[in-house]
C-alpha cells in the first residue's frame, strides 16, 4: 500500500509540475442552499452583532436575502432580492459582488417608541418613493458590512474568514465564479495540486508511522 501511494504522489508530482500548481481545466462545485446558509451562520451572522439571521433562497439566477437586525430598539426583518455578479474565492480575496435588484421590503419590525417607529418608516419612504433609491447599501455600509460601488454590493468574507482551517481549504481550491440556481449554487474554479499533493505525502508518513506503531505493539506483545 505504501509503495502505491508512493507511485500515486509522483504520478501527482508530475501533472503539478505540468500545471504550475492549478489543474487548467475549470471544474464545477455544487454548493446547496443548505450548506451555503450553514456558511453565512457561522462566519457572518455570528460575527456581526446586529444581525440576528441571514439566509439566501436561491432561484435561477437570483437570489432572495433574508436578513433579521436588531439594533438601538430597533428590530426589523427584511428581504431583498439579489443577482450574483461576482464571486472569487482564494488565498489572497474573498469577495462576493451583488446587484440589488429589488427593493428591501420589510417582513415584520417592532421599533421601539413612537417617534422613532414613525422616523424609520418615513425614511424609507422618503428613500424609495422621493428618492427612487434603497436604504440597503446604505445602511450595510455604515455598518460596515458592504461597501457601495457604482450601485453594486461588494462583500468582503475575508475579515470573517481569516482562520487557519479556513485559509489550509482556500489553499487548494480558487472559485473563480458561480451561478445561482434552484437550490443550489453552481461553483467554478480550479484544484491546486501543490495542496493536495502536500496532503497525500501528510497521509502516506500517517500511514507509515501507523504501520510501525503497530510493529512496535507487535513486538511487545510477542
């Protein structure tokens, strides 16, 4: 076995030194609406304060956000429907880039104190009936959730994102773009074979080092 795992990393070796480090060819990921609002829950919802919930309803070529904030007495649930124009995930960017291409809409709110409650929803109408514009960008980006670009929402994951099981997977895989579809999201990118040729060699001296502990024991117990 360890003669064949041998073989198979030289044979890996070879292709890797052929590709400079990424397979040419672009392959597709399936990511599920599951595991991609797993993802939103624990590296962004739980790491931003004010939001209380964020998940994604994926459709062909579209997204639909839910998002929960509760801040300064106010507490709002909302939803807005988004085109994902880009996405690139690697070592060095995280970035998702969004086109709001419907207006928040507000689900439920409580708001505390009259005042208040009448000053938030006569901004919104003032933003969305005077203005012709959303809130959205706005309120994310003093937030500094988003940043705001000729009218486009860019998410940078990378301030969430910064721990060392998460950097080790974006080492060997580099998402170059996806698509929206029903229930799933359509990923494509490259598989770095450095990586994963490091990760074999890791698995093949696990295996020797198992084979001889198990000598070892062998031995004492004869």
């Amino acid at each position: 076995m360890q003669t064949l795992i041998t073989h198979f990393s030289q044979y890996i070796r070879q292709i890797y030194e052929k590709t400079s480090g990424f397979i040419e060819e672009e392959r597709e990921f399936t990511v599920t609406e599951a595991f991609l609002n797993s993802t939103l829950q624990r590296y962004v919802t739980d790491n931003v304060g004010l939001l209380k919930d964020l998940h994604a309803d994926l459709h062909d070529d579209w997204m639909r956000l839910y998002a929960t904030i509760q801040i300064q007495g106010i507490y709002a649930e909302v939803y807005v429907d988004l085109k994902l124009l880009q996405m690139q995930l690697n070592k060095q960017s995280q970035l998702l880039v969004f086109e709001q291409i419907s207006q928040t809409q507000i689900v439920e709110s409580k708001i505390q104190g009259a005042i208040k409650n009448w000053a938030v929803h006569a901004a919104l109408f003032f933003y969305q009936k005077i203005l012709k514009q959303d809130p959205l960008g706005k309120i994310l980006s003093h937030f500094n959730i988003v940043t705001v670009k000729d009218d486009l929402l860019f998410l940078d994951l990378s301030r969430w994102l910064g721990t060392e099981s998460i950097v080790a997977m974006l080492s060997k895989v580099q998402v170059n773009q996806a698509e929206v579809q029903e229930n799933k999201l359509i990923v494509f990118g490259n598989l770095n074979l450095e990586a994963v040729l490091m990760r074999s060699m890791v698995s093949e001296e696990d295996i020797k080092e198992e084979t001889i502990d198990v000598t070892l024991e062998s031995k004492k117990t004869s």
